[in-house]
C-alpha cells in the first residue's frame, strides 16, 4: 500500500485517539466535580454521568485510549477493539438513555434529538468508519518487522549436487 495512504488512515486513528483523551479527562473532570443532588428515582436515567459511574467510566475511557494509541503504534488490531467496544457501549447507553426520555416525554433533554443531533450525525460515522478502515489496514498491508529475520530451513529436503562424498 502507498505510504501516504496508510500515513493518512493512521492519522484518523492518532486524532481520534488525542479528541478522545481530551475529552476523558475533561469531562470526567467535570461529571466528578458536579454535586450530588439528584439522588431521586426520578433522574436514575443521569446515573451514567454521576460521580462514581462516570469515574468508572472515566478511566476505562483512558485505558482504551491507552490501548488505542499503542495500537496505532504497533499497528496491532487487538488493541484496538477495547476503545471500539467501549465507544459502542456508550453510544448504545447514551441512546437507551434516550429513549427512556421520549416515552417519558422529555424529548428535549435527549442527547440525540437537541442541538447536538448534527454532531452525533458526523462523530458516530466517522468514529466507526475511521477503525474499520485502520482494522482493514492492519490486516491486509501489515508492516513489515525487521526483527523478523528469523529463516526456517526444510530438513526433509535434501539437494542430490551439493553432497560431497
């Protein structure tokens, strides 16, 4: 594959990895920081983003984008799936959280129908687009290791003309 072609898929990788980090640390900083008043049964839908479950959160985020930076480096597709499982989880959470809002007829406190439904409408695709095309990069046009410059021989073969006698 072309060098600058796969330079600009791992690019993709390398900003969603430093948005990413950015946004753990600042918005865990901010969820933890909040004061606990909605202890109600009413808010439980908000449980994701209070002190504890957000500090969970928090720091699985980091350790997958840990794990995804030193994927990109490695170019090892292993590394990858914890930061895609988890972005898959929390979109998943974020839109049954959602949904308990429209039945419950607050639709305007929902994340994916307000202001921010144009930024969801380009993240979430780019988001999933970005790690299939880097998971398809590390499968197809590997890079080659110069520490693997180990060669094997076949005993079983023999060359007849070699063999002094």
């Amino acid at each position: 594959m072309d060098k600058l072609l796969r330079s600009f898929i791992k690019f993709h990788g390398y900003c969603i990895a430093v948005v990413s980090s950015t946004l753990t640390i600042s918005l865990t900083s901010i969820f933890i920081s909040q004061p606990n008043d909605s202890s109600s049964w009413e808010e439980l839908y908000d449980v994701r983003y209070t002190k504890i479950p957000a500090l969970v959160f928090g720091l699985a985020w980091m350790a997958a984008n840990s794990l995804l930076i030193i994927g990109l480096i490695k170019e090892k597709k292993t590394f990858l799936y914890p930061f895609a499982v988890l972005f898959l989880l929390d979109m998943v959470l974020i839109l049954i959280r959602d949904i308990y809002l429209v039945i419950n007829s607050a639709w305007y406190r929902t994340a994916f129908f307000n202001f921010s439904l144009p930024i969801f409408m380009f993240i979430i695709p780019y988001v999933v687009l970005s790690m299939l095309a880097i998971m398809r990069l590390f499968d197809v046009d590997p890079i080659s290791r110069a520490d693997d410059s180990f060669v094997r021989f076949d005993r079983n073969s023999v060359d007849r003309d070699s063999i002094i006698c």
